[in-house]
C-alpha cells in the first residue's frame, strides 16, 4: 500500500491529506477562507497567499499527527502546481518541495483540473477511462474526453463566464454574498423557475461552448427591473411583486441546467462510446445539476457518477490521489519543477475567447 500527502492551495481553501492506494483518505484537514474574503464579495489574491501561508504547515502537521505518522511512512508529496492564483499555488509547492527534500521523498506536481477530473476514480474503484467529464467549478467549465493519466481531450470550453462563477455573480446580484453558489441553490428551492424568462445561451447551437455572460447580466436586469410591491384595493393590504428574488435564484439555476445539459448532450452524441458521464468541480455539488445529469446519463443507458460533495469542492485527498495516479506510472517531477498560473489539461484544445477567466 502506497501513502501519499496531499497539498491544495491554488485558490481560496488551504487544505491537506494522505490518501492511500486503498483509497482511504487516513486523514485531512480544510481551512476555508470565506470569511476573510467575503467583506470583498471574491477572493483577493494577496490575502489568499498571507492565509495559506499562515495555515498550511500546521496544518500538514495536524494531518500527519491524526494518522498517526510522520514523514517517513509517506511514499510521495503531491501538491498543486496550477492552474490558480499565483501566490496560493507557490505557497503550496514550495512546501511541498521542502518536505520532499527534508524527508527524501518525490514529489509530485498535479495539475489542480486533473484532481478534479480524477476525484470521482478515488470514490468508485469501479470507474474505468474513458468517461466524459463535465468539470463545472468557479473557474472552469469544459467536457472532457478523459481517457488516462494526463490524457485529456477537451471538447468543449466557456467563451466567457464559468458556470460557478455565473452562480457566484448572480448571487451577489440577489444579496446572498460569498461564495454564492450554495446560497443561491438553497433559494432557488423557494422559488418558481418559470416566473422570470431567462435566456439559454448557446443552446442548440453547432458550437459546442459554453456562454454564461448573458445569463448572468439577464439576472441583474431583472433584479433591477423588479417592481416594488404596490399598495392594494384593500385598506392595509400589499400586492407582491410578480416574482421574488426566490424566483429569480429558481430561474436562473433551471437556465443554467438547460444549459448544461444541451452541451452535454451535444457531446455524447458526437464522443464515441465511454464508460460513464461523470461531474466534478465545485458546481457538481448543486443537487440539481446532479438530477438533471443522472436523467442525462439514463437516457444515453450510461452509469452517472459524481464524487461525494466533500470531494467536489476544492480539497487535498483529490490532488493525493491524482499524485497517486501518476506516482504508480512512474512519474515524479524534479524539484525545480515551475508553479504554473495556467495549464490547460489539453494543450491541443484550441484557444477560445475569455475562457478560464478566474483561475
Ligand atoms: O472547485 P471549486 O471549489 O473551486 C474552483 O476550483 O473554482 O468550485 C467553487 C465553485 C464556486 O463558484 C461555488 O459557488 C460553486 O463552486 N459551488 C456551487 C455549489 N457549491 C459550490 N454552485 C452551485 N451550487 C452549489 N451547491
Ligand atoms: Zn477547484
């Protein structure tokens, strides 16, 4: 049995874990930052780099300490390399290549979307390549063709906003602050998804992106646009508005799902044949989104898998285990190994306007 540390800290959660070949997570440890950064509404890079600073190596410490281990019953270090803000990443791999080099042992630099991508094999030891991957997070969102280790092919991209990043926006139009996403799909359970008629960017067309700017601004113009509640006939009585911010929150979410699903739809029609359609990333979490995918999935006869939402938002048992992938390869990096701001997993993909607009 191998044993692998894992390190994250490529945006705004500080986290490590050991992660066996088992697929036992022995032991792990997250920091969110929310706090900190929510008098801003987004993550500010410099304060990100100061907290992980501050909290990674105790926290590498407490996660060893749990299981009980030091160092040396470790077989590798794996830690983010990118993609992600700059300052976070760096923090991350420079510890991790102190540890190598103080305890003797490779390290591993993981590209942050791999983690994702490979999260759900660390929950399903029956999940075989090739599957198609929706990686829906707060910087990312693309379909994938995952067919190995380092073997991607994209097959579709945003040419703007990602769809975390459109929950997120549009949450702070509704005064739900940050992060938004999870806030905005507890709403939009209050709501109505057909009171406010949205667009559905993209959908049907022969491209096969992903567009989220216009939803996004549709929602702040609804907002805006929302009329106040009026006096009523009766003396005392008030008539609500025609829909509430619930609605909107229930409006946008169906949009965005129709979104979604139309792409992927899109994609299993031209891909070929795959073992599963699976979601990862932090948006993978929204209950909803795995609804309508699962009923994607059973009409194209294919097993849906979507990782445990603890391993859908950012987190280090993901990037041990992605580490853990490519250290039973053979693979290892050398210790000047660079952190790297951007690193699309396909580097054949061609570029596409605005995409990857946050990390
Ligand atoms: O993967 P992740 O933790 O970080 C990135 O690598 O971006 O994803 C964070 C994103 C945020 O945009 C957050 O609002 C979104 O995932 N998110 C959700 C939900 N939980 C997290 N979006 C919609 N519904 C949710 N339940
Ligand atoms: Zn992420």
């Amino acid at each position: 049995m191998r044993i692998i540390l894992g390190i994250e800290s490529s945006c705004d959660e500080t986290a490590a874990a050991l992660v066996t070949s088992e697929r036992t997570i022995l032991a792990q440890h997250i920091a969110s930052q929310d706090e900190v950064h929510r008098p801003y509404g987004g993550v500010v890079p410099e304060i990100a780099a100061r907290a992980h600073a501050e909290r990674l190596a105790p926290m590498i410490e407490a996660t060893l300490a749990d299981a009980g281990m030091t160092l040396d019953d470790v077989d590798a270090i794996a830690a983010t390399a990118g993609p992600g803000l700059i300052g976070g990443v760096m923090v991350g791999l420079v510890t991790a290549k102190a540890l190598a080099m103080a305890a003797d042992k490779p390290l591993i630099a993981v590209n942050h979307l791999e983690g994702h991508a490979l999260s759900p094999r660390l929950a399903d030891p029956e999940l075989a390549y090739p599957y198609l991957l929706l990686l829906v997070s707060g910087g990312h969102c693309q379909i994938l063709l995952v067919e190995g280790v380092g073997q991607f092919r994209r097959l579709a991209t945003t040419i703007d906003d990602a769809l975390g990043e459109a929950f997120d926006k549009s949450a702070k139009v509704l005064g739900l602050g940050y992060p938004g996403g999870p806030a905005l799909e507890r709403l939009a359970r209050e709501g109505d998804a057909k009171k406010v008629p949205l667009p559905r960017p993209l959908l049907g067309s022969a491209e096969p992106h992903f567009s989220f700017a216009g939803l996004k601004s549709a929602v702040l113009r609804a907002k805006q646009n929302m009329p106040p509640p009026v006096q009523g006939c009766v003396a005392g009585s008030v008539v609500p508005p025609a829909y509430s911010d619930a609605d909107i929150a229930a409006s946008f979410q169906q949009a965005a799902i129709d979104c979604l699903i139309d792409r992927a739809r899109r994609a299993l029609a031209g891909v070929g044949p795959v073992n599963a359609l699976v979601v990862a990333g932090g948006v993978a979490a929204n209950t909803a989104i795995r609804t309508a995918l699962e009923n994607l999935a059973a009409d194209h006869d294919l097993p849906f898998i979507a990782p445990p939402l603890a391993l859908c938002t950012d987190n280090a048992a993901m990037i041990a285990w992605a580490g853990l992938e490519r250290f039973e390869r053979g693979q290892s990096d050398p210790l000047d190994v660079a952190a790297r701001p951007r690193w699309p997993l396909d580097p054949d993909a061609e570029a596409v306007r605005g995409a990857g607009v946050k990390a």
